[in-house]
C-alpha cells in the first residue's frame, strides 16, 4: 500500500478483469467515451487476454474506493520498436474525483513493470484526440509515436504510442 503525499492511503490491486470494481469502472470510462468520442469503444477482446502470463489487469483504490483502472495484454501481432513482442496498454482511466494526483502514471509505471516481468520488450497503445492529457501522460512517460495499428488504425482521430521496456535492447 501506498500513501500519497497529497491524499488518502492508495492501494492497486491485481484483479480479474471480471471483478465488479473492475467493471464499474470499465463502464465509467465507457461512458466518457461516449461523451469525447460519441460511442463507446467496441474494441474486440477476451477476457483471458488480461490474464497471467498473458495480461493483466489492475484497479487502484484510495481510502478503500475503487477510483482508476490500467490493464495490458500480449500484443505478438504489433511490432514497434524493433520488437513483436509487445503489450497494449487497455482501459487506462482515473475517475474524475481522484485525478490530479499522479494515480495515472502510477498505474502506468505498474503495468510496465509487468510486462517487463514476463518478458515483453515494448508497451503500446492505442489513444485518440480527444484525450489530450493521455496523449501528454505518455509523452511526459517517454512514449513516443509510432504507427497507428488496432481497431481504429485509419481513424484520423488515432493516436499510437510506444516505448521500449527497461532492461530490453534495441
């Protein structure tokens, strides 16, 4: 458990992408989607996707209230970097009650941490302009552009990113 400096006692948890928190929040961030984007992301999935070794999936909780969400999963079919062997940031979101506080790169640093952990050698993601400050939050975390790739590729609204692991070559 973590304390934040400017907060309550912060916590992130390893659960399945199937717990009620998990999916609480999944719909929060559907629902600003809708409102940035006007429709939910129908990006396709499966649930085993966020599973060990293959993904995982995390929500972070202050003072016991589950406020954020960051996932990845095993993305072999993206090649970035100089390296298949990738993972996909998923369903990075803070509630708006808890934002402002670092939580975000916090999540991020802990998704990068594992994947590295099972080998992955880059992360990436998919992101859009609509989101100018997720857009500032990889950039700032030293995630650069890279080709857009996933379920909205030929959107002109895409946005993708990437970034080599530490410990990895290339």
């Amino acid at each position: 458990m973590d304390t934040a400096a400017d907060g309550p006692a912060e916590e992130i948890r390893r659960v399945p992408i199937t717990h009620p928190d998990a999916l609480r929040l999944v719909e929060e961030v559907q629902a600003e989607y809708v409102v940035r984007y006007g429709g939910r992301d129908d990006t396709p999935y499966d649930v085993a996707e966020f599973e060990q070794p293959r993904g995982a999936f995390f929500v972070a909780y202050r003072a016991g209230v589950p406020v954020a969400t960051a996932a990845w999963r095993r993305r072999d079919d993206v090649e970035a970097l100089g390296t298949r062997v990738t993972a996909e940031v998923k369903r990075m979101y803070v509630a708006p009650s808890a934002r402002g506080h670092g939580l975000a790169r916090r999540l991020l640093a802990r998704l990068e941490v594992t994947a590295a952990a099972v080998g992955c050698e880059a992360m990436v993601l998919e992101t859009g302009t609509a989101q100018p400050e997720a857009m500032a939050l990889y950039e700032s975390s030293g995630y650069a552009r890279i080709d857009n790739f996933g379920h909205y590729r030929d959107s002109p609204r895409n946005r993708c990113y990437g970034k080599r692991l530490p410990g990895t070559s290339g």
